[in-house]
C-alpha cells in the first residue's frame, strides 16, 4: 500500500509543478480508490503546503506545546 501513496504523492507534485488547478488535484486525490484516509491526508497537506516537503514534514512532526 506505500508504493501507491509513492506513485500518488509523485502525481501530486508533478500536477502541482505544472500548476494544474487545485480542482484537478481534488479530484485525483478524492478518486484515488487505491489510497485509504490516511494516506489521502497526507496528500492533502502535502497539496495544503504547495508542495513544500519541509513544511509537511514541520506539520507532521510539530511537538505541541504546553498550555
């Protein structure tokens, strides 16, 4: 199931690259039947960041801290 987040993360950034509309990278992400909940997330932050893999990985490895 990782090799389809690869290939799919990979579309993303190439359709982000080319500056294909937002609405088309949606909509790949949303019909991708072969990714589950998760791994549509991360797709979407990834989308969400313009396609910075720095920034996601800030968002995903942010500490909270306390209140």
């Amino acid at each position: 199931m990782i090799g389809n987040l690869d290939s799919a993360l990979e579309t993303v950034r190439e359709m982000l690259a080319r500056e294909a509309p937002f609405e088309h990278v949606e909509a790949y992400i949303e019909n991708n039947a072969s990714l589950d909940a998760e791994q549509r997330a991360v797709l979407w932050l990834y989308a969400w960041c313009g396609g910075q893999a720095s920034e996601l990985r800030s968002i995903v490895t942010a500490e909270q801290t306390p209140a």
